[in-house]
C-alpha cells in the first residue's frame, strides 16, 4: 500500500497472486509430488515474487502515466519494457529451485514454485495489462 499508494492498484496486484496457482497444480501433477506443508510454504513465497513483479509493471504504467504518456500507450510500452526484466528474474528463481527438486523434504515446495512462477509470469504479463486497461477505463485511441 505505501509503495503504491492507491487502494485500486493493490488491489490490482492481488488479484494476480492467484494466477500461481494454475502453475502449482499442473506442475505438482507432473512431477507427482504432494502437495504437503512444505509445498504449501512454497506456494505463499509464490504468491509474493508474482505480486513483486506485478508491483513493478503497475508502478512502471503509473510513472510513464506522470511523465505525459497517453494512457494506452503507457500500459502498452511499460508491459514492453518490463516484459525482459520480470522474465528473467522469474527465470533466475526457476533455474535457482533445480537443485531442490531432488530434495526429499524440499522437492515439492521447488516443483511448486519453479511451475507456479513459471505459468504466473506469463499470465501476468498479459493479464496485468488488460485488468489495468479495463480497471482505469483505459481506452485503445481511434485510428
């Protein structure tokens, strides 16, 4: 709230910490893994590195919104300028839980969130976007 100071966008980014979800349970099933206590622990670290990388993209709209830019073209750039930089974190923090999936106690909790971030960053990118154009009545400017 501080960081965004606007009810309406933390709203914004709650609303994408349930997109992990979608990743968790595709990638606990693949890999047949529990989704016990520590898979759980997971799962709301997921949630804050998804509303992490939605805080970045809606305080990124906000700020080329101050500097002038028309509001459609503020959501369009700052989701292309950001797009690299919320990817390759994600990617980092995929690569980084490898090493734990073999882990008999925390492999389930890597699983959870290797898939979870990995099927989240992708839906936030595209879904962030539209839910900001629709939440502020953002319209697409006429030809």
């Amino acid at each position: 709230m501080l960081q965004l100071q606007s009810f309406s966008r933390v709203v914004l980014v709650f609303l994408t910490a349930p997109l992990g979800l979608i990743g968790v349970t595709l990638a606990l099933l693949l890999f047949d893994k529990p989704f016990g206590f520590v898979a759980m622990l997971g799962t709301i670290a997921l949630s804050g590195m998804i509303m992490r990388n939605s805080v970045i993209l809606v305080d990124q709209i906000d700020q080329d919104r101050a500097g002038g830019i028309e509001p459609w073209q503020a959501v369009v750039e700052s989701t292309i300028r950001r797009f690299r930089p919320i990817v390759l974190t994600a990617a980092a923090a995929i690569l980084a839980m490898i090493p734990l999936t073999q882990s008999v106690f925390f492999g389930p909790m890597a699983v959870a969130i290797m898939g979870g971030l990995a099927v989240a960053t992708v839906l936030t990118v595209l879904f962030l976007p539209a839910l900001y154009a629709a939440w502020f009545r953002v319209e697409m400017p006429k030809p």
